[in-house]
C-alpha cells in the first residue's frame, strides 16, 4: 500500500496504482464458508481455485490455514511478502444440510 501511495514514478507508468479492486455479493444467498484476504505473495504462487482447495481442507486448522498457505507459497518460491487473512463464516443453514 505505501508503494502504491508514494511510488510516482510507477503511479504515473500506472504500474502501481492505489484503487482497489471491490466486488459485492450477498453474503445471505451465497452462504460462502470463508474468504481468502491475501497479498499478491499468495496469488503469485496460487491460482484462486487452487487457494481455495487448499484451504477448505484446512478450515479445522487453529488459523484456518492462513498459516499454512503461507508457509507453502514461501515453499514454492515466491520471494514477495505473502500475507493471508482467512475469514471464516458461520455455518449456514444449507451447508449443515448437506452434511
């Protein structure tokens, strides 16, 4: 964010710029199980599906497997900071269901 911000030489090559991305959706009939917050550390070494793979598989994990994702894009070589936040919601009604 502080590249983006102070970086003119990039900023005016539009390398760099600080306006994000933003998506809505309705988190009530979508009913997702998590969301995966990360820097381009984490999407340098992972595709969206394959993040997603990984850590569905890791939800029961203590850090919901933010911490191991990193620990493996680190081992798959991406020399950027990798910084991943997952956020898991609330079971849903309709994932109890299909249980």
């Amino acid at each position: 964010m502080s590249r983006s911000l102070g970086d003119y030489p990039l900023k005016n090559l539009n390398v760099v710029i600080p306006d994000p991305d933003i998506l809505s959706f309705d988190l009530d009939k979508l009913q997702p199980e998590f969301m995966i917050l990360a820097s381009d550390g984490l999407w340098d070494a992972f595709s969206n599906e394959e993040a997603v793979r990984f850590i569905k598989e890791r939800l029961d994990e203590p850090h919901f497997g933010a911490k191991s994702i990193v620990l493996q894009s680190f081992y798959r070589g991406c020399p950027d900071n990798i910084t991943v936040m997952v956020v898991k919601f609330r079971s849903s009604s309709r994932a109890e269901e299909q249980q």
